[in-house]
C-alpha cells in the first residue's frame, strides 16, 4: 500500500491520542465528507496493511481505531520526530475523559488556537512527574489544558492547583469542566483561585467556539485572542529537542529563543488530500512513551487523572 501524507498524519494521530472513532476520523481529516464513504474506504486500507485495528469499550457500541506496532516503523521511515510506543493501555479505563480530549482537540485545530501538544508526546521527551492533558503553544505563550470530567474533593483540586501555580513554565492553565454549573461548583468549594487559572465549559466552547471566553479571578481570555496570536506549523514541524526546550524551561518564553516557526496564521494540522509539569519527579512512574524493545509505555498520569 502506498501512503499518502494525510495517511502518516493519522497514524501519527492514532499512536499520540490512543484512538479515535471515525466520526472523529471523519471531521479531523475529511472535512465534508460522508464518514461511511472516503474515511471508512481508508481506513479499511490502513487496516489491510496492518497499520490500524479496531477495539471496544463496554460503554460505546462503536469502534475505536488503534495504531498497531507497525505505525512506529512507517513513522520512523517517514522521519516523523515523535515515533513513540504504543500505549500500554489496552482497557481505555479513561476512555470518557480521553474521547473528550480528542473532540476538543480537533475543535482547537479547527478555531486555529495555537499548537496542541498531546501528553503523550510530552511524555516522550520528559517521562518522569505529572503533565497536564496538553499543551498550547502560542506566538509569546505557553498554555497548560486540563480537561476535567469528574468532580473532586476540595483537597485534591488545591494539590492540583498548587503543582500548576507554583510552576513556572507556562502563562496560563486553561480548565474546561463539562458545564458552567460545574465551574462555579469548583469555585464555591475553594472559595479563590489563583488568576494563572482560566475556565470554561465544554458546552460553551462546543456551542459558542470562536465567541467563547477563557475566564479567570482577574479577567478573560478570549478563543478570538488565543487565534490571533497562533502559530504556523503543525507538532511534525518540531523536533523532540524543541519540545525539551518547551517543556524543561525554567522561564516562561525563554522556549522563543529557538525560533520553531514563523508566528501567526491560524495554527493547526494541515490535511493533504492526496496523500504542571511536576517539578519534583515521581519516582514511581513509568510512563514514558518513548520507543524501546522491552514493554510499550502509556502516556497516563494514573495518579492525577483516577477517575478522569
């Protein structure tokens, strides 16, 4: 089989969010079409050569595509930088929370809203301590995501909020929470919250998407501000020592200084139709998605995401 540039991009897609259902398929990389025509067709191809499999979860009678161990291979080949192990997950214990991140991912890439950089491939370059669900690179700014599905006690969002405060790399955590009733649950029980964070619900941003509003204790941070100030380029236009630079940087900004790509342009994952970070680290984790000839590694934070 021979792979078009769009087939690498889904494999790449496929390995770093750990699966997708074909609607998601459909949206991200045939915008427009009958997902049941030209993405089904294609991925069936993929499937013959060995590159996709299918799987279920208990609670959703669709199929989840998945990379097989060949994708590493044929990314490696194809000289994409991030050609890290498939995810030791087999059970999608957080299948809600991660299906829910792959939906607001591809909306962000839509709306033009800087660089996504999924956790796994933050993992691939530092394995050990926590790391946020991903990151948004902008022209002047890193942004943490946290994408939270189920309700804490009031003492596990201050261990939360404290990692992500007390740290320095990066300007801004952006919070999405299912609906508004939920966010302003989350600030009657803490009663403050530090301004670096900035909320919004998942409805809102699914309704409103380019009119939505990031808010926070201080002020807002419009979607339409977020566009303005993205980047060109996609996560295959970096290497694995630009991402080091985002993610192990002491000073906020200071990641500029290699210049990744030429500012502005309405960011995003480009399709060819042919073709808290934890300062301390965490001496019992092992997640680290890098390639290697022992047991495949997940990009999963269990300690901060039980439950997502």
């Amino acid at each position: 089989m021979k792979l078009m540039v769009r087939d690498c991009d889904i494999l790449a897609w496929l390995l770093h969010m750990k699966f997708s259902h074909l609607d998601q398929i459909g949206r991200k990389f045939f915008p427009g079409c009958n997902i049941h025509r030209a993405p089904y067709r294609r991925m069936l191809k993929l499937m013959d050569a060995g590159l996709v499999a299918t799987r279920k979860v208990y609670s959703d009678p669709r199929d989840l595509y998945i990379p097989t161990q060949a994708v590493i291979k044929v990314l490696e080949d194809s000289g994409h930088p991030f050609a890290i192990a498939l995810a030791k997950d087999k059970t999608f214990p957080n299948y809600f929370h991660d299906r829910g991140l792959i939906d607001m991912r591809i909306l962000f890439e839509e709306l033009g809203i800087g660089l996504w950089i999924p956790e796994r491939v933050i993992r691939s370059v530092k394995p050990r301590g926590g790391s946020p669900d991903a990151l948004i690179l902008n022209v002047d700014q890193v942004y943490a995501v946290e994408y939270e599905r189920t309700e804490k006690e009031p003492a596990r969002y201050k261990k939360i909020f404290d990692r992500f405060n007390y740290s320095d790399k990066f300007a801004k955590v952006l919070y999405i929470l299912p609906t508004e009733k939920r966010i302003e649950s989350l600030k009657k029980k803490m009663g403050y919250i530090w301004q670096k964070f900035c909320f919004v619900s998942e409805e809102c941003l699914h309704l409103e998407k380019m009119d939505a509003v990031f808010r926070s204790s201080q002020g807002e941070l419009p979607i339409r501000a977020l566009a303005e100030y993205s980047m060109t380029g996609g996560l295959h236009d970096m290497t694995r020592e630009e991402i080091r630079e985002v993610v192990e940087s002491k000073t906020p900004g200071a990641w500029q200084n290699s210049k990744l790509f030429a500012p502005y342009g309405g960011g995003g994952d480009s399709c060819d139709d042919d073709s808290d970070f934890d300062d301390d680290p965490d001496p019992d984790s092992d997640d680290d998605p890098q390639k290697d000839s022992g047991e495949n590694r997940d990009g999963d934070d269990d300690d901060e995401d039980e439950g997502r």
